[in-house]
C-alpha cells in the first residue's frame, strides 16, 4: 500500500549518495547558465541596441513636419546613410477609416525638384562626388578614397552605378555627439490641400530597408557582404573617434490628423 504522505528519495535536497549528486549537477547547471547569461548581456550594451532616436513636431500652423534624428547613446557616432535610411515612409488613410494605404512614391514625387538636364547628360570632366571631405576627419576621408579605388579595380559590372550608390551612402551619413541631432523639414501644404480628409503617418525606420525574405537590412549586407566579402575592406570600428554604426532598432510613427 502506498503512503500517500511519504517522500520519494529523490526529493531529498541536499542528502548522500543520489540525491546528493543530482543536486549538486542542477545547481552546478543553474550557476553556468548564469554566468552565460550574465556574458551576453554585457556584450549587448545600450549603445548597441538603442543608438538613434526621432522626436517630430508641427510648425508653420501644422503645415511642416519637423524632424530630429538624436545620437541617443553615449558615443560619437558615424551614421552609415543616416539622412537617406531615415526618410520616412508615408502612409494615409481617410479619416474615420481604419485602413492605411501607402502613399510614399506619389507623395515624394510631389516634393521632389528634377535637376537641369543639363547636369544629366553632360557631366563635368573631372570626377565628382556628393560626399565633401572633411580635413578634420583623414581616417573617414582615407576609407571613402579606399572603397573608391577598390570599386574601380574590382571586376564587377556596373561600376559607375556603385560609385555612385557608395557616394550617396557617404554623403548622407551622419557624424553625431552624444545628444546631438540631424534634423530636415518634410512641407505638407501641398497634400493637405489635395486631400483635406486625410490623414497621414511617417513610419521613421533605422536602418529602413531589409532584403526581400530576409532578416538582414540593406546596410548590413552593403557592409558585410558587398564592402566585406566582395570588395575585401574591413570595416573599422570607428572613424575619427566615431563609432561606425550601420544597425539599429530605431522605429517610430507620427500621426499628422486631417484639419476637417
């Protein structure tokens, strides 16, 4: 007959023989997966996962957008693409609809000023880039001249178009003290006049676009893949005595209501 109110030996905590030695293996297993737990998290550092953030405001009677884009953490960062990954996407619904449908291409395409065709289809004769070197900074104006010469001596196809998609990248980075902001002004005049009983949503994203059916953002695999693995570059830690930041987990959404 069983004694419903004994113990099983095994339910001893601390005694001899078998109970004594599957103790001590579950404390022993407890204690290194602390230690293991208390390793990663200090790798992961708070400037690793929240290092930008965006705070947004209305001026001109509700008609601008105004947007900062914050270093958040404690450490001079560089921004790999900052101005460009940041541009928010642009959604829009009626009113008193729950249903939002993305506006960005026919909204930018209202802002945007098209270039004298000029400047298009007839080039200056010496090389120019958008990215302007800065004397105070040798070691990021060294790695941009770096990528360039390896560009060109690489036997990839399309050489001109990744000039030119590295050059943008570098002209819109971001240098960023702790607590110091890039900031741009997005009109909406133009849209709340053409659609009065709208309103619109700016999703901010850091980095903004990932590869189709992909976890990995575009800037990780230009950094890692492209610059890494198909150009050979390594990718420095920092430039100038800024971090050299081209992941994040920044997303933020502002809601600018219809005036009616």
């Amino acid at each position: 007959m069983i004694n419903l109110g004994s113990h099983h030996p095994y339910h001893v905590l601390c005694g001899t023989g078998k109970p004594f030695i599957t103790c001590t293996m579950k404390r022993l297993s407890y204690f290194i997966i602390t230690i293991m737990l208390l390793i990663c998290c200090s790798k992961q550092k708070p400037d690793d996962a929240n290092n930008i953030s965006v705070h947004c405001s209305l001026i001109e009677n509700d008609n601008e957008l105004v947007y900062s884009i914050k270093n958040a953490s404690r450490s001079n960062l560089f921004i790999l693409g900052l101005k460009s990954q940041t541009f928010p996407e642009v959604i829009k619904k009626k009113k008193y609809d729950s249903i939002w449908q993305n506006f960005s291409v026919p909204f930018y395409n209202e802002l945007r000023v098209l270039k004298d065709t000029s400047e298009i289809f007839n080039p200056p004769d010496d090389e120019e880039y958008e990215y302007k070197p800065e004397k105070n900074k040798p070691e990021t104006n060294t790695f941009f001249n770096l990528v360039i010469q390896k560009i060109k001596d690489s036997k990839l196809s399309l050489k001109s178009d990744l000039l030119l998609e590295f050059d943008l990248l570098m002209s819109g980075s971001s240098f960023l003290k702790p607590g110091e902001s890039y900031s741009d002004t997005i009109p909406l005049s133009a849209f709340k006049s053409k659609y009065p009983k709208n309103d619109l949503k700016f999703i901010f994203e850091y980095p903004s676009v990932f590869l189709y059916k992909s976890e990995k953002s575009y800037l990780t695999y230009y950094a890692e893949d492209f610059l890494g693995d198909s150009l050979h570059v390594v990718i420095p830690e920092k430039l100038d005595g800024y971090k050299f930041v081209y992941k994040g987990n920044l997303k933020y959404e502002f809601i600018v209501s219809s005036d009616d």
